[in-house]
C-alpha cells in the first residue's frame, strides 16, 4: 500500500488542529457583540465628521467607540441620525457623560473646553451653556449618575458626586435639576436616586431596611417631584421593585425586569408592572424575544405601552429591542455600533477594554 505523501500529512495535522481550536473550552467570557441588523449588515457606515451647523435629522442614539488610533473620531462620543449620519460634538469627549432628549433634537454634555455642561440644539445648531458651579460629573461607567432630559426637553438632572480615594468608587450626592432656558437650578434632597421622568416631574426612590427582620427585607419610598422641587406624587413599594423601577410617562406605572436565582444562576421571567397607585405588582409580561435571549435592562418607556429594553444573547451578544406590553413582541432596534478593538489589541493595552456595556451607548429617538 502506497504511503501518504507529505502534503496529506500536512493536511491532516491542519484538520486536527482546527478540530481542537474549535472544541476546546473558551479560556474566559467571550468580548461583548452588539447585534448589527440590516440589509447589509457588513457594508460600512459613512465615517463620522465634526458636527457644524443644524443637524439634518434627528439624533436615534449616541455611542462612546472604543478604538485606539488617536484620530477625533475616536475620542468623542458618536452620533447617529435616523438617516444613518454620524457626527461628534465639539470637545465632547468618550470619558465624560452624555443625554440625548427623547425626541433627538438636544443633545447635553461636559464641554472639555469651556469646562462645564453644554446643551445643543442640534435642530437649530445653537448650544448653551449651563452654570459654571453645576458639579463637574464622573463617568457613568464608575457608578455615577448621568445627565437625563426631563420629557419635554426643558429641563436637565445632573449629579453633584465625589469620587471615594480608598475604593476609587462614586459616592452619590444631592441631585439638581436644571431650567436649560434660563439657567435656573433646585437642589433635591439627599438620598434620593433617579429612576426617570415623568409627565409631573422627576421620580425618585429611596431603598431602606424594614425593621431588623432578618435577610434582606426592604421597603422603598417612591415619590415625583416637580422640577420646583414639590413632591407632586408619593407610593410605598417593597425593596425589590423600587431599587430598580423605570416610572411610565404617566408616573403611574414602574417596570421591573424580574429574575429568579436558580441553581445555573438568574433566569430572566419576565417584566414586573407594579402601579404607583397601589404599590402592588399589576401583571407580568414575558416578551416573546429570540430563544435564548434575556432582558438585561430597561432603558426607558416609549409611551405607555412600550419599553426600550438592553437584551442580551446567549452567547453574550447586546442588542436594544423594543417592548410592547400588549402583546409582548419584541422588535429589534438595529443599532449600529462598531465592534470593539480585536481581543489581541485589548490585551496588549488595557486602556482599549470596552466601558460597562449600558454606558457605552445613549437612546434618542426609537420611533
């Protein structure tokens, strides 16, 4: 019988080693994907440019690139019409913190040149500038609170935050709420967390221990103050929904995303809705999203009868789907963002590592 010659040997040694690269065990959590959805999911996008006058269309959403050749377009936050354009703001760099409104006609940011928050009318290609003494933020990415656009866009909740020495962690100070027109600011009380806007004001929540019972048994406070600061609205909900409810425009109701922990760790069962009115969880929705796939975190209402929704895939993918409570579909968004630097690059200089996957990109104008 004829011997393999060394071509064949050569290319079976090639088979058995692509067969073990291919079957053997990740070494650790493979980088985080986000989901890229289109007619062409591989055609590039039109590179971004330094944004000069009116914008053409509104904002959908913004994002922090995480790339390392030093040009402009990798050192400020992105942004991404509804038509596909992609600009940056004058020194309105990745390591700070970024809003958009709601509609995608205002952008808000800390200006590294003027050295406090800016606000741009992208529609009008105007930008104000707040109070020089509003706090200088800290990057959400730490654990700091970042700027939110009160529904209508009028006013803006900023943070005043100082970074612990020992832990290298954000400890949370008192909230302000800012009139973009006029430059008028209401300090809030401390203690209060943001959970979001409504249609009355600003909604906030504040978690304590019920009793010394033992375990973690809590009670949370939930109470809208209009931008004056009144409380205009109040409800006392049990610890597990308050520490991380999204209020409905209305204030009327708080979306939750419930989990169970089970012995392969949390298991996603679906979005709580619990009416302020009550305190009382309404009614569970299990949106019918892709097999294997999860709600991570609920961004922010659409309306009353849909969330915009951070999913995530089984095999770590992050993508952006939108909710309807309803009938529980779930569309998604095809947000676009560039991957991350190749695993290798990222090893090789740490300072190329993605920022914490929910800021690392800004919701604007869904529909």
């Amino acid at each position: 019988m004829r011997a393999p010659g060394p071509w064949t040997c050569a290319a079976a040694a090639l088979a058995v080693v692509a067969a073990l690269w291919v079957t053997a065990p990740a070494w650790s959590e493979p980088p985080v994907r986000f989901v890229r959805t289109g007619a062409d999911p591989l055609a590039p996008a039109p590179g971004p440019r330094e944004l000069r006058g009116p914008a053409p269309a509104p904002v959908r959403y913004a994002y922090r690139p995480v790339c390392g050749d030093g040009t402009e377009a990798c050192e400020h936050w992105i942004l991404v019409s509804t038509r596909g354009e992609r600009w940056w703001l004058p020194y309105g760099f990745g390591d700070g913190p970024l809003a958009l409104s709601r509609d995608g006609t205002r952008a808000a940011y800390w200006h590294r040149k003027e050295w406090r928050y800016a606000v741009v009318d992208l529609a009008r290609g105007t930008t104000t500038f707040l109070p020089e003494d509003l706090p200088r933020p800290h990057d959400p990415g730490a654990g700091g609170q970042a700027p939110l656009f009160s529904l209508d866009g009028r006013y803006l909740l900023v943070a005043e935050e100082r970074i612990d020495v020992d832990t290298a962690t954000v400890v949370p100070g008192p909230l302000r709420v800012v009139d973009v027109a006029h430059g008028g600011v209401r300090r809030l009380p401390r203690g209060e967390r943001a959970a979001g806007w409504t249609g009355r004001g600003l909604a906030l929540v504040t978690v304590e221990r019920a009793g010394r019972s033992p375990g973690h048994v809590t009670s949370g406070s939930y109470v809208v103050r209009s931008p004056d600061g009144a409380v205009v609205g109040r409800a006392e909900l049990t610890g597990g929904l308050a520490a991380k409810a999204v209020p409905s425009p209305s204030g009327e109701t708080l979306a939750t995303v419930a989990t169970e922990l089970t012995p392969a760790g949390p298991a996603f069962r679906g979005v709580v809705l619990t009416g302020t009115r009550t305190g009382r969880p309404g009614r569970t929705v299990v949106p019918r999203l892709p097999a294997g796939w999860r709600v991570d975190r609920i961004a922010r209402w659409e309306g009353e009868d849909a969330l915009v929704a951070e999913t995530r895939g089984p095999h770590h993918e992050l993508a952006y789907h939108l909710l309807g409570l309803t009938d529980g579909s779930a569309s998604p968004l095809g947000l676009d963002v560039p991957p991350l630097d190749d695993p290798p690059t990222a090893l090789l200089d740490p300072s190329l590592t993605a920022p914490p996957d929910d800021t690392r990109l800004v919701i604007g104008r869904v529909r």
